[in-house]
C-alpha cells in the first residue's frame, strides 16, 4: 500500500478524533439559564440535565451542615431548594437576597444539587450617593480669581 494512502488515513482518524472529542466536549458544558418558572415548566424533562438557576437568596434560607450547604432562592412567589455540595467555597457575596446563580442538575426530589455557586449583591455595585463638602466640585457661588495666587479680585 501507498504510504500517502496510509498518511491520509491515518490524517483523517486523528481529525475526526479531535472533532469527536469537541463537540462532545461543548455538549457537556454549555448550559442555559434558567429561571425559577422556566425550570418548573420543564417538568420531569429538567431532571438529570445539566443547569443553571438565578434567583434571590430567600432571607434566612442559608444552613451550613456537614454534607454541603442547603438554601432557597426565590423570584416572586415561587422557590426553589438548593444543595450546594461544591469543593468551593462559596463567594463572600453570598448572602441573604443577594442574587445567586447555582450551576448543576435537578435532583428526583425536587432539590436542585449544584455543584457551583455565583452570586452578588446588589447592594455592592450601586453608586455612593454623594456627599456634602467631599465633592471635587467647585460651589456655584465661589469666585475662582484669575490673578494670581494670594490676591482676590475685587468686586
């Protein structure tokens, strides 16, 4: 046989090996967010697959125990249990009614078991109202003089 027409063979094997092994790879970690209605609307379609759910951290909600960390999220009226059973630890802006993001699959029971968190509080990110005598700004009523430094302009 031609050793051209092994090459190629051999070429052609080791692409459709890597094209294999990516698309396989894309599947296993795209996932779509969802929210809180979207995911009960799936039905028994949602268990098992890989998601992500947003919502707010109900207040009170977050209990620590020893096999992971357990809490609500919530948009409107409606709720979603979570076990978050990760190696990570979880962000220092998870909180009470801060917004979470939890990575993982619908468990038989109803529970969400994720395995990554994200989250973030609103109240980090908004912009500090301004305060009295810090401003940059000059006052409207001060006169700037344009003589020099140490003498005023007179009136």
């Amino acid at each position: 046989m031609n050793t051209y027409v092994k090459f190629g063979g051999l070429m052609v094997l080791i692409v459709g090996a890597l094209v294999w092994l990516a698309v396989g790879g894309v599947k296993d970690t795209k996932t779509y967010y969802k929210t809180i209605p979207e995911l009960a609307q799936m039905g028994n379609a949602a268990q098992g697959q890989r998601l992500r759910v947003g919502g707010d951290v109900q207040p009170g909600s977050i209990k620590r125990e020893k096999t992971g960390t357990t809490f609500t999220i919530h948009q409107g009226a409606q709720t979603l249990k979570v076990l978050y059973s990760g190696s990570d630890p979880l962000p220092d802006t998870f909180r009470d009614n801060a917004q979470a993001l939890a990575d993982g699959r619908l468990g038989p029971d109803g529970t969400f078991e994720a395995n990554k968190i994200q989250a973030k509080c609103a109240s980090k990110y908004q912009a500090k109202p301004a305060q009295r005598g810090l401003s940059h700004e000059t006052p409207a009523n001060s006169r700037i003089s344009s003589s020099g430094p140490g003498v005023s302009a007179a009136s």
